[in-house]
C-alpha cells in the first residue's frame, strides 16, 4: 500500500571485511570503545566508590550511593523530574500534532515553507530561546508591562522561578521536536486510507481515533522519546527558568560533580537515570518497530 | 540539544499519495491552519521580541527608550565573549573535519564491507546520538580524571567528536545506500587501486552528504552546552558555556544583541542547507 517501500538498498556484493579493512576500522572502533564504552564503565565504577573529606574518590565497594540514590528526597526528585518529562511530553503532542498534520497535508510549496519555518527555532540554540522567555516572564518583564498596560487591571504576575516557567521553558525547547518526527509519519499516511474509513460511514472523530492516530504512532513514539528523554536530565532549563526552585534530578546529578563534589553519588544517580532511558528507550524503540512492521 | 532527532529524520521519506480532502475534513483543515499559525507565533515571538530589545536603549529592558547600537558595540569589546566565540570556532572547526573523517571511513567501511558482529558495531555508532548528553558528559568527566587529562580544549574536542561524528556517518551511508555499486567495480576494472577508486570515484559522488554531515557537526558543536559544561576548562570555554553563564545571572543586554547575532546566523544556515539541498535535487 505503501508506495516508498520497494526501494530497498541495492545488491551490493559486500566482500567480507579481511584485515585491511578492519585495520581501517580500527580507528572509529577505538574512539567507540575510549570514549563511550571506558567511560560508561568507568562511570559505574565510581558508583560504587566513596569519596573523602576532600571529594576526592576513593576506590572501595559500597552500595551506599545506591541506597542514597533510593533516598525518599530523591525518589521524590526522580518522581518530579518524570512527571516533568511526561507533562512536557503531552503538551508537545496536543499542540504539534495538529501542526505535523496540517503541514504534512498542506501543498508542497507551503509545506517546504512551513517546514522551514519549524527547523529554524529547532535549530536556533535552546539557550537563547530559552533567554528570550526571561525577558518575557521576568517580573518587571514584557507580560507584565503589557499586563499592567491592560483597562482592567490584571495584577503582574510572578512566573519567573516557578514550576510554570519551567514547564514554559520545556515546551517552547522541545515543541519542533514532536512536530518534525509526527509529521515525518503523516507525510507517510495513505490518503485512500482515510478516503476508505469516510466511505465505510466513519465520522472524523472515528476517522481520527482508529486511522490517523494509530498510523501516526510511530511519529509520536519517536517525538516522545525526543522530548521525554532529554527533558528529564535537562538542567541548564531548570537552572534558567526555575532558579535553583525546581530541581529536576539533572540539576542534582550536575551538582554532584560541581558545586557538592561527591562523584561517586552523582555517578549512582547517573547509572540510575541510565536504567531509566534505557528501559523508556526500549519499550518506544519496540513500540515503533511494531508499529512500522504493522504498517 | 537537537542532535537526539537527526536519526529519525534520517529516515527515506517515501513518496505517498497526495492526501485528498474530502468535505468532512476540510472543516478542520481550517481549524488546523489556525492552530498553526498560531503554535508559530508562540515559537516565534520570543525570538523576535529579544531581536527588538536589542537595539533598545534602555537597560532595564522593558520600556522602549530608543534606537541604539550599543549593545552590539558593548559585545564587540566584550574580551571574555569574544574569546569564547574564538574557542567555539575553533573547537567546531576541529570537530568538524574529524567527524567527517571518521564519518566518511566509517560508513564507506560498514556499507562495503561484511564485518563480524557488524550488528554490535552498528549499535555503537547509534549510542552517541541518543546518549542523554548529560551522561556522556559525566561519564567523559570520570574518564579523563581517571586518566589524569586536565581539562582543556582537548577534552573538549573529544566529547563534541563523539556525538558528532556518527551524524556524518548516518548521512553518508544514506547516500552510498543509493549510489550504483557498479561504480567502483567499473573504477576497479579500469585499473584503478581499492585507494584510488575510493578517492576519485566514491567521494566525489558522496559530496552531498559529506557536505550536509559536516554542516551538521558544526552546528552541533557550536550549540553545544552540556557535554562542554562537564569537559571545559575556563580557558576553553565555548561561547554557549559563557551565555549560560550570563543568563543564570539575569538579564543582560547585551545577551540580546548577542542572540540577535545568533538567531539571523541561524536563519542564514537553514536557508543555506534548503539551498543546498535543491541543488542537490
């Protein structure tokens, strides 16, 4: 049904690697291993160690840092920081999902431009989007002073440092990252399909719940994995938009390492949220792969 | 930040059927239209409204005091930010022609070749793309304090490589995915050497790509913050680690004049990759 799927890759007589390309390997492999592979083990290392007076490390074995990690202010901060996450998550796919369909069902030129307009903020840096809402948010900021500019009155408003600014600053960051995968699955969508729930007496709400949004699945798996997954740990929005109010569990790991000096702890939490993605990374990867072999 | 979703789009983009509208849905194609424009001007007013600060005279930020250039005038005297503008070019620079060497090699070799646990390797060149930077950042950290490497530009160069040369490799395996194999058979047969036919044959057809990848590296590097945060010394702190800096503190000026520079950048690059790629159409 779906036109694109025969173009497979073509036959190539791939000629199994002898010495000499794996010698030309060799050196991709190495910063692999040096650089992602050492280091995570390392990591989990330190996780088990402790530190003394001075925060330097201490190699011994203790699942101190684990039970710290387990700690009911910490669980707590996990719980926050993944309710954060899944809060993020859902608001990107209310407000992009409309925009991935509009734009993925527009006309091509409009399209191309729509489409234009959702990378640049995407890759504008999220430092200086996120800069641009203290501006707005700020007590003696934009909002207010329109606010106050206002007949009736309204009394300013202190949303800087506060849990709202934060989800603000979530959202405004990862909102071209729903709508850019969603929309890689609408473009994807049969248009008969529909045409064939209409025909078969489906209104658009019925259209809508069991042809558009089981088939655009894989978009929004994808798009939640982009935004869950670095919303969780993302500190420098926090710090940002929530001063030092609404730690999320990466502005906690990043303390262990800066300002608290205890390595070894902030490594625990570390492997800890490392289990997490991994696990959400597992179920939306399977999720998606089941969907795209349905499909 | 925004390397999470580049292997998502990586994806071929098949050609479907044009969506037909039929009456029921055109309702809310309106209503969707609408909704659009307005989830646009939501991402797009903050930008512009610092872009109008910048040339605002009045400190405080707020009200309109008059036309100035001089935050612009203050980024340009501003030592340390230009400094850090210095180590963020170099540093993307240098990333950039590593993640495209290892790219290139890296994806000539898996796409012509059969490797054992070629399944595995594969794998490892995904985990840096979807690695949350905040561990990478960690993990880089407790390995070069292990190991005894100061922090420096270095180990600055290092983390940006690490996630940004399977981009490269990503994009360029794209593009081998639809190159004619009988190409390099034909430069072999012709006489040339394995060596030759790569450099005179291969790469040339993989320009597009290794075009694209390297735009992508740059840009990665240049906007990156986390990884930096926990692998930069203060002498080789980039240009996002000192804005970070000066945000935490509050506002500032001559941030907006700094972003400013930074947005009508940004808009120059995405107009010149949109350019690129109907060239390459």
């Amino acid at each position: 049904m779906t036109a694109g799927k025969e173009a497979g890759p073509p036959v190539t007589d791939r000629r199994t690697a002898g010495w000499r390309a794996w010698a030309l390997l060799a050196p991709m492999l190495a910063w692999l291993m040096l650089f992602i592979v050492v280091p995570t083990a390392v990591l989990l290392v330190y996780s088990f160690c402790e530190r003394d007076e001075l925060g330097r490390v201490v190699y011994t074995f203790t699942w101190d840092n684990y039970q710290r990690a387990f700690d009911p202010i910490y669980v707590r901060i996990f719980g926050r920081s993944i309710g954060y996450a899944t809060l993020t998550a859902a608001i990107c796919i209310v407000a992009g999902f409309p925009v991935a369909c509009y734009i993925g069902r527009a006309r091509e030129e409009l399209r191309d431009r729509l489409l234009l307009l959702v990378m640049v903020p995407f890759w504008t840096s999220f430092l200086i989007r996120t800069y641009a809402w203290i501006t707005i948010l700020k007590q003696e900021g934009l909002l207010n002073a329109v606010l106050r500019s206002l007949p009736f009155g309204a009394g300013p408003l202190d949303l800087l440092y506060t849990p709202v600014a934060v989800m603000i600053g979530l959202v405004y960051a990862y909102l071209p990252f729903m709508i850019l995968p969603i929309y890689g699955s609408v473009e994807k969508l049969d248009g008969a399909l529909i045409e064939a729930a209409h025909d078969l007496g489906a209104g658009p709400l019925r259209v809508f719940s069991s042809v558009i949004i089981p088939l655009t699945l894989p978009g929004i798996a994808a798009g939640t994995l982009l935004v869950f997954v670095p919303s969780i740990a993302m500190f420098a929005i926090t710090d940002l938009m929530g001063g030092a109010r609404v730690p999320l569990i990466g502005n906690v790991i990043q303390n262990q390492f800066t300002q608290a000096r205890d390595w070894p702890f902030g490594a625990a939490l570390g492997v800890v949220f490392m289990a997490l993605f991994a696990v959400t990374y597992w179920i939306l990867l399977r999720f998606r792969e089941r969907e795209e072999a349905a499909g | 930040m925004s390397r999470l979703i580049f292997p998502f789009l990586a994806m071929p983009a098949s050609p479907s059927t044009r969506l037909r509208l039929s009456s029921g849905l055109r309702v809310s194609r309106f209503l969707l239209g609408s909704w659009t424009a307005l989830v646009l001007a939501f991402l797009y007013l903050p930008v512009l409204v610092l872009v109008a600060y910048s040339f605002n005279a009045s400190r405080l930020n707020v009200l309109w005091e008059g036309f100035t250039f001089g935050w612009y005038r203050s980024v340009w005297e501003n030592a340390p930010l230009l400094q850090a503008a210095r180590n963020s070019l170099v540093i993307a620079g240098v990333t950039t022609v590593l993640s495209v060497v290892l790219g290139t090699a890296g994806g000539w070799l898996l796409h012509r070749y059969r490797f054992r646990m070629a399944g595995g390797i594969e794998t490892l060149t995904a985990i840096p793309m979807v690695m949350p930077e905040i561990l990478m950042g960690i993990s880089l950290l407790v390995l070069f304090a292990t190991a005894g490497v100061p922090l420096g530009f270095t180990t600055v160069v290092i983390g940006h490589v690490t996630f940004s040369f399977p981009f490269v490799l990503v994009a360029v395996r794209a593009r081998l995915r639809g190159l004619d194999p009988a190409l390099e058979e034909a430069a072999l047969d012709l006489g040339a050497t394995p060596l030759q036919a790569f450099w005179l044959v291969i790469v040339p057809c993989l320009r597009p790509a290794i075009v694209a990848g390297a735009l992508m590296a740059f840009t990665l590097s240049w906007d990156e913050l986390i990884v930096t945060f926990f692998t930069a010394s203060a002498a080789s702190a980039t240009l996002p680690i000192r804005v970070f800096g000066m945000a935490k503190v509050g506002l500032n000026p001559m941030l907006n004049a700094l972003s400013a520079i930074f947005v009508v950048v940004t808009v120059a690059f995405v107009a010149f990759s949109a350019y690129l790629k109907r060239l390459a159409r």
